[in-house]
C-alpha cells in the first residue's frame, strides 16, 4: 500500500488479541507486554516515523 501511494513504509503490526485488547482497555500492548513481538513492532514503527519525520524537517530547512 506504501508503494501505492508513494509514501515510506514505516512497519508493520501483527493482528494479535493483545493487541486489540490492549487497546480496548487503556493498556497499550507496549505497557502490557513490553517484550512482545507486537511491542517491538510498535517500537520500530515509532522509529522509522521519527527518522522520516527528522528527514524531511532537514529538508525543509532554509539554507543560510
């Protein structure tokens, strides 16, 4: 879908019930289960966005 749309893939989240349960009660999986491979997932997402994000705002810095 990334490709589709001409964007950076930043990760993937496996569809696990701790997941959605998490979710559901206000606990998210990287709280509950910080050592879960869901939790990890979520971690490097969270890294890949922020090295985008830190790449394009240099990008969009003046040249002095």
């Amino acid at each position: 879908m990334a490709e589709q749309y001409k964007t950076a893939f930043l990760g993937e989240i496996p569809l696990a019930l701790s997941v959605r349960e998490g979710g559901d009660s206000g606990v998210p999986v990287v709280v509950g289960y910080p050592h879960s491979p869901e939790a990890e997932a979520f971690r490097q997402a969270a890294r890949n966005l922020a090295g985008q994000l830190s790449v394009q705002s240099y990008l969009l810095l003046p040249m002095v």
